[in-house]
C-alpha cells in the first residue's frame, strides 16, 4: 500500500503525518531527528496490535514508511512481557473496577466526604449524551483558563465548532459524566472503552467551582459506570512520568484510588540510529533523564513563567461565543 498521510493531535494541534497500512494496522511516523513508528491512537485502539513482531517488522519494513524504531505495548490485564525485544516497564493510574464497593470502602473517609459534597453543594452529577448543549459548556470550560497543571492549556482560545469536534471522536463507544450546578455545567469527564478498559480522554471543571468537588464527584460515578458495564479498569493516563513523581494531579490520582499497574512498552530499532537511540534509553525523554531534584526545580520555573504570561481575558472567540448562549 502507498504511503499518505493521517492527522493526529500533537499539543492540540491537527498535524499530518505519513502512515501505512502494516498487518491490518495503520502506522504512523512522528517525530524529528528519530521517527518513532507506532499504531495510530494506539491507546484508544482496541484489540492486540503486534501480535507477531518480526512479521509486523518485516512488513513495515517493506511498506516505505521511514521510521527508526517501533514502539508497542501489552494492554493490562496482559503485563507479562511476552516477546523477546527491548522493553521498558510502562504504566497507568488506574482504579480496579470490578468491585465498585470495594473501591469506595478503600477510599479514605476525607475523599468520600469530598465525592458526597458535591451532592450537598447543590451539584448534580450524571451522564449525559454528547450534543450541542454539552459542547456548548464544554467550550465555555476550555475557555476558563489559558492555563491548567502549570501547562498551557491546548484547547484555550478555540472557536465553538473546533471544541465540538475535537470532542465529539469515538462516540459509539465513548461515554460523558457531567457535573451541573443550578443547569450550568461546571465539569465533564469523557472515557472510551478500549476492550476491559475505562480509558479517560477529558477530566476538565470550572477552577471557581473546585470548593464544591465536582471531579471527586465524577470519577465516583465513573468508576460506578465502568463497574456495571463489567469493565476491568477506569484508567488517567500515568500515574508515574518518569522521574515526576510529585504534583497535584498524582495526589488527586491516590487519593481517589487510583494505583500503579505497570505494563511492558516495546522498542525494536529498525535502523543504526534506531538502536543507539533504544541502546541509551533516550526514548525516556527529559522526565525520565533529569535526576529528580533538577526536574521539580524545571517543572517549578516552568509553572511560574507559564502563568506569569498568561492572559487574564477570555479570547474575542470565546466572548462572542459566551454571549450567544
């Protein structure tokens, strides 16, 4: 098959990249000075992806996509390495769903106090259909903050109809629990069911609102989602990125009950840089590199210059947008 290009998100942003058809699989290579081949969306993909890798290998090889390492991974519950290749232990914060009482009687009594105010604080927490209502509060909670987690936030400054689209992916399996104060949305959360996975793409609430809990709220009823459909897991991407093992969102993640479940990512070099960059690891990036102390010192000044340029104002966009609802 000829190669051509997908669009995928690379911080926020639709950018076009080359992919071929491998093994039933659609391939993508991203990156700079090293391209990294792997599934596309692999994380939301359903199903075993590399099920023979030196057959995968070999058919990448042949189909032109230029890349210099492949990089799959085993889904948890599969997380015994079963392949003879250069693997690093990846991992997820997530809450074991298949007991929901179980989850909910592991929590501490402070969080189960916050999981029940919001209740108390007026909040109404159920899940909903996607439509133009919700994404019409959703736009209007991108477009709080052009900051969030000491980040710029991707989706600040976005027109309605970019916001609508960038969430309305995967909706024949995707589910939304929102958070409604007085009929307003204060806070959303979206996950995909990926095989026995509650895989969460958006967990985003009013900042203003935080005193009234309504994330504590929403992942109590998401997990309570994931258990009755017979789910294994309800999954927030990491719960350790590299040597970053300190900061808000991890303390939201264990005080809610997430754990760490570790799965194998492989790295297989298909060219000489290829197997210099997966002999030295540099696959690990900055946060998994830096020693410990340096990266809380750079994640500290990055949070401060980051929110010392942001805008107070809302986007001309996101103002006209407001009015209108």
């Amino acid at each position: 098959m000829p190669i051509r290009e997908v669009e995928i998100q690379v911080a926020g942003k639709p950018t076009k990249v080359p992919a071929a058809d491998v093994c039933g699989q659609t391939v993508i290579a991203k990156g700079g000075r090293i391209k990294m081949a792997s599934v596309l969306e692999d994380a939301v993909t359903p199903g075993e992806h590399v099920g023979d890798p030196a057959k995968f290998v070999e058919e990448l090889k042949r189909s032109g996509l230029k890349a210099d390492v492949l990089s799959f991974f085993q889904r948890p519950p599969d997380v015994v390495p079963k392949f003879p290749y250069h693997h690093d232990m990846d991992n997820y914060a997530a809450i074991d769903t298949t007991n929901y009482e179980a989850w909910w009687n592991s929590l501490s009594q402070e969080t189960r106090r916050n999981s029940r105010l919001a209740a108390k604080r007026g909040v109404e927490v159920k899940i909903v259909m996607f439509d133009d209502e919700l994404a019409r509060g959703i736009h209007k909670l991108c477009n709080e903050s052009p900051v969030r987690q000491g980040k710029p936030f991707w989706h600040y400054g976005k027109d309605f109809e970019v916001i609508k689209r960038d969430h309305a992916t995967l909706l024949d399996r995707s589910f939304f629990v929102a958070a409604y104060l007085q009929g307003e949305l204060i806070g959303f959360i979206k996950f995909v069911q990926v095989d026995q996975i509650g895989f969460l793409l958006h967990n985003l609430a009013f900042a203003s609102h935080n005193d009234k809990r309504p994330s504590n709220a929403m992942v109590a009823k998401a997990v309570e989602l994931c258990s009755q459909k017979g789910l294994k897991y309800f999954v927030h991407d990491k719960f350790t990125y590299g040597n970053k093992t300190d900061s808000t969102l991890r303390e939201f993640k264990r005080r809610n009950g997430y754990t760490q479940v570790d799965f194998p990512r492989y790295y297989i070099p298909l060219t000489l840089k290829g197997r210099i960059y997966v002999g030295l690891r540099l696959y690990r990036g900055v946060i998994g590199l830096l020693p410990r102390p340096v990266l809380s010192c750079l994640l500290t000044v990055r949070g401060w210059f980051n929110r010392s340029k942001a805008k107070p104002p809302a986007p001309k966009k996101a103002e006209a947008e407001a009015k209108k609802d």
